[in-house]
C-alpha cells in the first residue's frame, strides 16, 4: 500500500462528502428546469444542512438510545459505500476489504438501522415507512445483486477494483447483458434512493411517502445526517453505475498524470446522470406502493435475463 | 491440550457424555431445584467447555474406540473424524451458553418436575454428543432414537396444554418416520455383508441405482429431522411448544446432527456422488429457505417465526451442500470445498444466532409472558441489556456485515459465482437463477429480522403489563453472552474459523481453502485469490465505528448540542396509542399480499352492516393440505377397514387363528 494509494483514498474520503449535496443540489436544480421554474440554485442543500445543523434538536419522549445513534451509523456506512467505489482511481487501500457482496450488505445494514429508528417512537407513520422501506429493499437488494453478479461473471470477480479495470479495458461495444443490467440499475437506483416513481423526496403526503415517512421525527442535527447520507447514498449508486456501466477514462494504478483528466471526467458523467435523473423523475409520475412489487420485479427479472444472457451469448 | 496430557478426544468426550448422564441423575434424585439452577446446570455448561476443547483437538486426527457394551457380538464403535469433531465443537460451544442460561431460566420459570426435566435435559446432550460419534449404525440408530425420545420429553415439558401435547406427538411421529428411512438406508449400504459399522460401509461399492436410492433415503430421514420440505410439519410447532433453552438446542444444535447425517452419509459413507443429486438437493434447499422465510415474515408469535427462520436456514444450508455435491461430481475439489466451508460455516453460524435469539425469546417470555407479537412493543426501554443482545442476533440473522451470518453467506454466494465452467450446460443455467433465489431469500430475512425486532423491542409497549417487566437475571445475560461473543467472534474472525473448517473439507472433497483462504494474512478473507473477492470484517468494522466516532466528534464540536424532549411529530396526529403503530399482522401485510399465491390465506371479511366489524386472515400451510392430510385420510380409512375385523366376541377372533395356522400350514407344505 503505497503513500500516493492512502492519498487518493482520503482524497476520495473528502471529495464524496463535499460533492454529495453538490449533486443533490444540481439534479433539483435540472428538475426545476425541466419544469419551466427558477429553482433554488444547487447549493441550497448546503444551505439545508447548515441551517439543520443550528437547530435545536428535538427528540420525542420515548426516543431510544437506538434512535440517537442511527444517523450516525446510517452516515458511516453512506459515507463508507460512496468512499469505496473506484470512479477516480483503481488503486484504493480500503477497497479490497469490501467487496461488491459487502456494498450491498453494507446498503442493507443502513436499511436495517433506519428502518429499525423509525420503529423507535411507534408513532404510525414511522413504522408504515418502516414497512414500506423493508418491503422496497427486500424486492430492490437481489435485484442490484443480480445486476453486479453479471458485471462479476464477466470480469471473473466480485472485487470492485478489478470488475473496473476489467470492464475499463473492454472495447466499447454493447454488451446484451450490461444493457439489461443497466436498465435494471436504473429502476433500482430511482428505488432504493426513494425518487420517483417509487417514492417521492419532497412529499409529506401521508399516503405515498416512504423515506420521508421514516424520518419524520428526526430534527436538527439527526435530520442534517440523515439527509446528507441520503445524498452520500445517490452518489454511491451513481458511483456504482459509472465503475459498471462507463469506467472508461478511470486513472489507473499509480497514474498520476490522468488524475486532472479523470476528476473532469468523473464530473461530467455524474452531472450528465444527474441530468438524466432529473429527466426521469420529470417524465414519470409516482406510481401506487402496490404497484411497487411489479415494478421491482421486472428490475429483478431484467437483472437475472442479463445474468442469463451472459452465460447464453457471450461465453 | 488434551492430547499433552496423554489423553486421546474420545477418551474426554466419552468422559464428558458420562459426566452429563450422571449430572442428570443427580438431578434427579435430589429433586432439589436451587442445587439444580445452582449447581448442576453451571457445572453442565464446564463439560460442554471441555467439550468443545477436546473436539477442537480432535478435529485433525482420526480417533477410534470399541467400547465392550451393547449386544453380544454387536459392541458400540466409536470414532472421532474432522466431520463429527466440527460438529461436537458446534454442540460443546454452543451448548455452554444454552446451558448457563438454563441455569437462571429454570431457576426464575415454574416448572414442575425440574428434576426430570434435568435428567432429560443432559440425556438429550449426551445422546447428540453420540450420535456424532457413533462409528455403527446400531449405536447411531440408538444414539438417535435417545435424542428423539429426550427431546420429546423436552418438547413437552408443559404437557398439560393440549397443544403442547399434540405438538410433541407430530414430532415424534415425524421423526420415526424418518428414523425409518435412516434405518433402511443403513439396510442398503451393508450390502448385505450383515455388518453394519461404518467402516464396512464405507470399503463396499454400491452400484449408482443403489447408492441413489441409499441418498434419497437418507435425504429423506435426515430431512424429516432437518425440517427440509416437507417433512417440515413438526418443526414450527414443537419448537415453540418447548421452554426457550430447549428450544436453542432443538434448533441450534439438533437441526445440525440431520445435516452432520447428510454429510457422512453422502461423502463418507457412499464412495461415489453422482451430479443430480445435488441439482435435487439444491432445489430442495430453495424451496425450503423461501418457504421458511416467507412464512416467518408473516407469523405472530416470536418464537414460531424464528422456527420458520430455522427452516429458513436449514435451506440454506443444504443448498450449499447440494452445490458442493455438484461441484465435486464434476470433479472441481476447489469449488466444492468453497460450498462445503460455507454450509458449515452457515450450521455453527445458526447454532449460535439462533440460540441466542431464541434464548432472547425465553428472557422476553420470562418477564410478559407472552409470546403474541401483538402484545409486546418498547421492550427496549425495559430491558436494555437483553435488547442489545438481541440486536445483535437480529443483526447477525439478517446477514448484516459485520456479523457471522453474512460471512457464511458470503461464501455461498462466492461459490455460486464462481461456478460457470461446469461440464452440464444447464446446470450453468440453474446457477443463476438458484443464485438470485438465495439472495430474495437473504433479502427478505432483513425483513423477518427488522419485523421480530421492531415490533418486540421498539414503538410503545401494546400492553399495559409491560410497564413493569425487569430485564434478564444474571445467569440469562451470562449465557446469552457466550452467544454473542460466538457470533462477533465468528463473525469478526472468519479465517481463523476456516482454517478449521479446512480439515472437514480435506475429509470429505480432498481439497480445501487451505493457504489462500488467508493469502493475505489473517486479516483478509479471499477464498479463492484476491484478485477474484476479499472481505475483511475487521477492517470494515473498524472503519464504520470510526465513521460513527469521527462523525459525533465533528458534530460535538461544531454543533451547540441542545436538545429538547418533547411529545413525537408524526404529522401532527393529536392522537398518538400503541393501537397507531404497526402490529406484527400489519408489518407482514405487504409479504402476504405478494405471496398470497403461495400461502393459503382465509379471510374474514366483516359486512358494511356490522356493528363491531371484525377482520380476520389466518395463514396455512398449502403443503399440509397436499402431503399431510391425504396420508392422515388415508390413514384414517385404512384403520376403519380393519376396525370391521375386531368385534369384540371370541369365536370370531378364534376363528382368525384357524385360518392363520391353516394358511400357514398350508404355506409349509
């Protein structure tokens, strides 16, 4: 493990925490766009947390111990995954001890904690988004393991670095399997980061919400952490879907020349997916919670058809 | 360290085994309770201390031993391989906690006959401990039949409720008619030599229609055992029907001597495997993981759901050993001890999470009484210990990194991935698709977990008697202890475990993890290479406490840390009961509604006219209804049938005897 390595990783460390209300803040920013509105600029999710974080914090009487903790451990585990992903450079220490089987645990483990929080107070509310965001995850996790046991099978490991150089070096043509794997990560992503048309961000709608639901009783500076790992979550499934679906350009190891050009380039695919997201939440309206189960199901069964396709096609 | 002192594995665990039956007796004839909680329990739990370490010795060598009792000519062999060592390490570890545990439950629970109770208790120990070690099918099948029998007893420890009795009775019917597919097993693999200790066995050569038939019969008895669809029946009632402590066993250790069967049977014993087999064995497996875990998402009472889990596991379980059965037919040795360490990686794994969370159940039930769902709620504030104890099995359970159960699962789902090159093309198609059923299955024990802990630990307490309830005594949070220990432990350290397991798999598929399971050191979980996969718990651990630290330092720092209590927001709702939160029928809702296909559901639908409208759905089992009920009609025919013979009046019943002897005679002739 070499200096330059433990520099890129901390590099990475800082750039995913800043970046993360950055992008929040630009696709909200297209979304108005797209919407013939002025917006609120795409820093306002700074300013969101700022003044989050000089709140008084409230807390309901009978709030646990485990409701306190949470967003601190739902923020470690975000601010790990986003960390984790090689999207500027192959060579991150921290990578080989997780790999691509642990993200998702590590997905899941927020999940579980969040979920469990919300069932804190037993209020109604907490424990339907509770019910709500166990039964999303429950459809959504295979389906994004499906999709990255394609992109394993194909470059013969589940370790994120290698996966990426593999498919880094691969001539750009159209996989049949990474294509279904791509439109799966996609209905997963809209999914698993609560954006339409599973669930809506900026809904209190006592009906439909989901996420929202879940953390209604955090405030202050619980309500800060828990809205920035939302935001460290996105950027990590974007991450994810850049190193699976466009690595080319990814400096590699011990290349310090392509660094500048791969940080630009990073930049440009994530503001070009944020755009792309924004469109996506713009065309589509929500759809009910039943019909929720379908439509993971198909994410589900387009992952296995890629997973299949693979090994039909392509060996 | 036993083997410094000049004395041989078996030599101490046969030592243990008679200690344990000898505690039981005592406990029996003093009859005394507060010598039996205080005493024999603790002193119960250093045997299956010494246990564990002697069974850890034993797990390289191979250890045989005659002992002169037993039929003429038919004396007990005995023998201690890496298989029956790993399993005897599973039972003396898991059991210590199981056993100080008991210490405080039986101590604190009226029970009536706790002297009995006692004596069944070490007789159920001591009967596992046997069969592990059992090197005949004469002493296995008694070994066998003592461990059903002292858990029947176990099982229907409260016998005056009808329901318990008819629990233990499926139990014990369930489980002979698997001792019978065992024993008939046995029957085919002497070859008719009429020699029945193992050694023979495993020097004969049955054709491949003979060893088929010896597998699936063997398949079919342990999986009576097991729980395996559908010889499941059994198992989601008797478990909860048994006191906690008994329970953890059942599940924890007792499900594993049907897989410890599976394994000897179909790697030891038969000396060739044939590739379907594990295609049926896989299948099997996943039908009954899903069918476990969809289940417990929709049960009621804690502890049935976390017997439906035990299903769960078991699947899972056994499709790793379908896949290793697969893998070494088509002669990839790596791969099949990949699959083979990660089903008994996932055994010790259950034995400890689901003990632990069992034995949870037994403190929850210990200080409500209740075992509905529906009553409990905000345990957390009440019973903090036990709550972190609990979320510490919930999170294992679940799969959750950093804990035990996602390494074995993990491992599981390496072997799946590294399975293409397999010489069956559509078993390369299978792969997959048994692949993404596992992961729905890990997916939705995430739900099952937050489910049992949510609704148990956390909201408002759905009863009033709840504002009073104590935590856990000090002998329960020692044993429950122990458990969690294991499963950080197991969970934290996983190289260390597979050196372990390295041996069983050098025993039974010739090849193992061995040096490159920790290529790159101990920290560094990589199978196969570490370029192909790598997982470090440590690391990953520590990383997200110092995440958490770092993050509340910031905080602490930057942040002026007022903070207010107040009554909770929830959109504003003035009216905020325990009735507005989530019951357990409630959280399971969306389960039932997607696999309503699966599961028979009767609704009870109230009228628009009803002036108290009652709503009613009750889940079934679909299969009782294919495979159970036709044999208990059948069954029921049959005995009418023959009921016209009886009428009760001599001459009749004399003239039987005449045709019998005439037919006879005639037969003679």
């Amino acid at each position: 493990m070499s200096a330059s390595a433990i520099f890129l990783q901390l590099l990475q460390n800082v750039l995913v925490l800043l970046a993360a209300p950055l992008l929040l803040g630009w696709i909200n920013q297209c979304r108005a766009w797209l919407q013939n509105r002025n917006g609120a600029g795409m820093l306002q999710p700074y300013r969101n947390l700022l003044k989050l974080f000089h709140k008084d914090a409230v807390l309901a009487h009978n709030a646990s111990q485990l409701f306190r903790t949470t967003p601190y451990i739902l923020f470690a585990c975000m601010w790990l995954a986003a960390a984790l992903v090689p999207v500027l450079a192959t060579d991150l220490p921290l990578s080989p001890a997780v790999d691509v089987i642990a993200l998702v645990g590590i997905f899941a483990l927020a999940r579980v904690f969040i979920s469990l929080a919300a069932m804190d107070i037993g209020t109604a509310f907490g424990s339907l988004g509770a019910r709500r965001e166990m039964l999303v995850g429950f459809l959504a996790e295979p389906a994004l393991l499906m999709v990255l046991f394609t992109a394993s099978t194909i470059s013969q490991s589940t370790s994120l670095i290698t996966i990426v150089e593999t498919l880094a070096h691969k001539q750009f043509v159209l996989y049949p399997s990474m294509t279904f794997a791509a439109v799966a990560f996609v209905m997963v992503l809209l999914a698993e980061n609560a954006r339409v048309p599973v669930d809506n961000p900026s809904t209190h709608l006592e009906l439909t919400m989901i996420h929202e639901a879940m953390v209604l009783e955090y405030s202050a500076r619980h309500l800060a952490l828990v809205e920035w790992a939302s935001a460290l979550k996105l950027l990590a499934y974007m991450a994810i879907g850049i190193a699976l679906f466009i690595p080319y350009g990814i400096a590699e190891a011990g290349n310090w020349n392509a660094l500048p050009a791969a940080i630009a380039l990073l930049t440009f695919k994530l503001l070009l997916a944020g755009a792309g997201l924004a469109f996506i939440e713009t065309i589509s309206a929500k759809m009910r919670i039943f019909r929720v189960p379908e439509f993971m199901g198909t994410a589900f069964l387009l992952a296995v058809l890629g997973l299949l396709t693979h090994f039909l096609l392509e060996t | 360290m036993f083997a410094s002192l000049g004395v041989s594995p078996i030599n101490v665990i046969l030592g243990v085994t008679v200690f344990w039956l000898l505690l039981g007796l005592g406990g029996l004839a003093l009859q005394d309770n507060r010598i039996i909680t205080r005493v024999i329990f603790p002193v119960g739990a250093i045997g299956s201390l010494i246990l564990a370490t002697a069974a850890l010795g034993g797990l390289s060598g191979v250890d045989t031993a005659v002992l002169p009792i037993g039929l003429p000519d038919l004396p007990f062999h005995l023998r201690i391989d890496s298989l029956s060592a790993f399993f005897l390490l599973l039972l003396g570890a898991s059991s210590i906690g199981i056993t100080l545990f008991s210490a405080g439950y039986f101590g604190r629970m009226a029970v009536q006959e706790l002297g009995l109770l006692c004596l069944e208790y070490h007789i159920f120990l001591a009967s596992m401990t046997l069969v592990f070690l059992a090197d005949d099918a004469y002493m296995f099948m008694v070994a066998w039949e003592a461990m059903a029998l002292s858990s029947y007893f176990l099982v229907t420890t409260d016998h005056d409720q009808p329901e318990v009795r008819r629990a233990g009775f499926l139990y014990l019917l369930i489980a002979h008619v698997g001792a019978i597919a065992i024993l008939m097993g046995f029957g085919v693999m002497q070859g008719g030599h009429g020699d029945y200790t193992f050694d023979t066995m495993r020097h004969g050569h049955l054709s491949a229609y003979w060893a088929s038939i010896t597998f699936f019969l063997a398949l079919f008895g342990f999986g009576a055992k097991a729980g395996i669809l559908p010889m499941h029946a059994w198992l989601p009632e008797a478990h909860p029907a048994a006191p906690s402590p008994v329970s953890a066993l059942l599940s924890g250790i007792m499900l594993k001597t049907a897989i410890y069967g599976i394994l000897r049977v179909s790697f030891d014993l038969l000396d060739i495997q044939i590739w379907w087999w594990g295609v049926v064995a896989l299948t099997l497996g996943l039908f009954t993981a899903l069918f476990g875990v969809i289940f417990a998402a929709v049960q009621v009472d804690m502890k049935r759901l976390l017997a439906y889990s035990s299903i769960e596991n078991i699947g899972i379980i056994l499709v790793g050993i379908g896949l290793t059965i697969i893998f070494h037919a088509s002669g990839k040795e790596a791969l099949a001890a990949l699959s083979l360490t990660a089903s008994l990686y996932h055994s010790i794994n259950h034995a400890f999470m689901k003990g632990l969370l069992f034995l949870g159940t037994g403190s929850i039930l210990h200080a409500t009484g209740e075992r509905h769902l529906g009553k409990l709620g905000g345990l957390i504030h009440k019973m903090p210990n036990l709550a972190l104890f609990m979320l510490i099995g919930t999170l294992a359970l679940a799969g959750l990194p950093p804990l035990n159960g996602f390494v074995s699962e993990w491992l599981m789902l390496q072997a799946f991935l590294l399975s293409p090159g397999l010489t069956q093309a559509y078993i390369n198609m299978l792969v997959p698709i048994a692949a993404a059923a596992l992961v729905l299955t890990a997916a939705l024990a995430g739900f099952v977990m937050v489910k049992f802990y949510g609704v148990i630990f956390l909201g408002q307490p759905r009863d009033a008697g709840l504002a009073v309830v104590h935590d856990a005594g000090i002998w329960e949070r020692i044993g429950m202890l122990c458990m969690v220990a294991g499963c950080i432990a197991l969970g934290i350290f996983p190289t260390f475990v597979i050196l372990h397991l390295d041996f069983v798999a050098e025993m039974l598929v010739h090849n193992s993890l061995g040096t490159s399971a920790v290529h790159s050191g101990w920290l560094m979980l990589t199978p196969i290479a570490a370029e192909r996969a790598s997982y470090s718990p440590l690391i990953l651990l520590l990383i997200i406490v110092s995440g958490v630290v770092l993050t509340m330092l910031a905080v602490k720092k930057f942040y002026h840390g007022r903070l207010r209590r107040g009554p909770a927001w929830d959109c504003g709702f003035p009216e905020q009961g325990a009735r507005m939160q989530d019951t357990a029928e409630g959280f399971g809702q969306p389960i039932r509604q997607i696999f309503e296909w699966f599961m028979g559901v009767v609704r009870k639908m109230p009228s628009p006219f009803d002036l108290h409208p009652h709503y009613h759905a009750e889940v079934h089992d679909r299969l009782w209804n294919i495979f159970y009920a036709p044999i208990k009609r059948a069954n029921e025919a049959i005995g009418n049938q023959i009921g016209k013979l009886q009428h009760g009046r001599i001459h009749v019943y004399l003239l039987y005897s005449f045709i019998t002897l005439l037919a006879l005679l005639a037969f003679i002739e």
